[in-house]
C-alpha cells in the first residue's frame, strides 16, 4: 500500500482514497518540504 510508504516517509495524507489529492499533496510537499 503505497499510502503505508507515504506515511512512514512522513507523509500525512488527509484523503487516501483519492489519488489526485495524494498527488497535489505531494507536489506541494516537494515544493515546499519544510511547510507542515
């Protein structure tokens, strides 16, 4: 389960189920890595 990975690389993911969610949620994560 890839929301498993997400969330032991730190990664808090609001909606699991919705795969564009988790994408913006990871682009914005990259963007700025630092921001909570």
């Amino acid at each position: 389960n890839n929301v498993e990975i997400f969330n032991k690389m730190g990664y808090n993911l609001i909606d699991t189920k919705n795969e564009l969610s988790v994408d913006y949620y990871i682009m914005i994560k990259k963007k700025v890595p630092n921001k909570v």
